[in-house]
C-alpha cells in the first residue's frame, strides 16, 4: 500500500522554490554588492570634490561698476 500524500505541501513548497528561482535571478539582474555601491559613491564624491574646486564664481574675473 502506497503512503498518502499532501497535495497542498507539494504545491506550496513548488511556489517557494518558484519564487526563490524568481528572486535569485532578480538579484543576479539588479543586485549589486556593498564594495560596488561604495566604490560608486566614492567616485561621485571624488567627481563632486572635482567639479566643486574648479567653480568660478559670478564675481571671479567681473569688476565691480561702483
């Protein structure tokens, strides 16, 4: 005679390891690690320090009419 089984417990576990396939490759897709999201946000400071020391100001190179 043959065991019984869950219908249900088969399902639900499908849909888990569905969803975890889904979310593993929208991680490959989308994610990207802490070392790259600090990497990029010390090379935009770096470029803001940049562009920030090389600023003229409207009254660099202007004389003054008074």
């Amino acid at each position: 005679m043959s065991n019984v089984t869950n219908l249900n417990q088969f399902r639900k576990t499908k849909a888990r390891a569905e969803k975890r396939a889904a979310a593993d490759a929208n991680a490959v897709k989308f994610g990207r690690t802490k070392a790259e999201r600090a990497r990029d946000e010390a090379d935009d400071l770096a470029a803001k320090r940049h562009l920030d020391a090389h600023r003229l100001d409207k009254d660099d190179g202007e004389q003054s009419e008074t």
